[in-house]
C-alpha cells in the first residue's frame, strides 16, 4: 500500500492582500469563496475541485496563466468581464497580437481563442474558448 494518493488533491497560489481576493474571486467573478480556519480563501469549482488562496507577505504574481476559464463565447464573456471593470487587454506591447478587446484569436495552427486578465494581485487568469 502506497502512502501517497492523488484524492482531493488541489492547487493554490498566493496574493498579497486576502481580502481584495475575497472580494475579487467571490464578488467580481462570482466564485464560490470561504475562509477557512488560518484565514486562507478556498475557492470551490463548479465542476469540482478546488483552489487553496493565501496572503503572502512578499507576493510576486506569478509568470504565468494560474486559471483558465473555458467559455462558450469569448467575445460575450469578454463584455462581461469588461462592464464588471475588468481590463482584459494586458498585452498591449507584446508579442501577442489581440483585437481591441485583448483577444488573442486562434486557429487551427493558435490554439482557441483567449483572453487574459489579472487578478488584483497581478496574478494572470483567462477566458479561453471551450471549443
């Protein structure tokens, strides 16, 4: 018998002010979000599982994509995500070539189209579509 297992097993990423990411995870994208007894976020999926949120005092955001969110309709979604006050058009000087809306269209050689937005932690996330 093996003592390691893979069951409930979650990710978790750190930010630099807990309750800016309460606010942010929970009321802005409408996540489900509780604090648990240390004062850190857990953020439970729809489809299930789960993401750990923890203040760090020396955060730096991380470098990379920390959670994606498959849509349906990038451009409906990313209307949404813009009237809720999120900027969804990080990349302005990039190598990444987004419309106006901040949408990297993909294609059969790209990859889905997707967007990236931060958290207020300067932790990116996307909406990419699901098909």
């Amino acid at each position: 018998m093996t003592a390691f297992q893979t069951t409930h097993a979650f990710s978790g990423f750190s930010v630099d002010d807990i309750d800016a990411a309460r606010s942010f995870y929970g009321d802005t994208l409408g996540l489900d979000v509780t604090t648990n007894a240390m004062g850190f976020l857990d953020i439970s999926l729809p489809e299930g599982g789960s993401i750990l949120v923890y203040a760090k005092p020396n955060h730096t955001p991380a470098s990379f994509t920390i959670l994606n969110f498959p849509v349906d309709d990038i451009d409906a979604a990313v209307d949404d995500l813009n009237g809720r006050g999120i900027v969804t058009k990080i990349y302005p000087d990039s190598d990444f070539d987004t419309d106006d809306k901040g949408i990297l269209r993909g294609g059969p050689d790209r990859g889905p189209d997707i967007a990236w937005f931060t958290d207020p932690a300067g932790n990116v996330l996307a909406v990419m579509s699901a098909a």
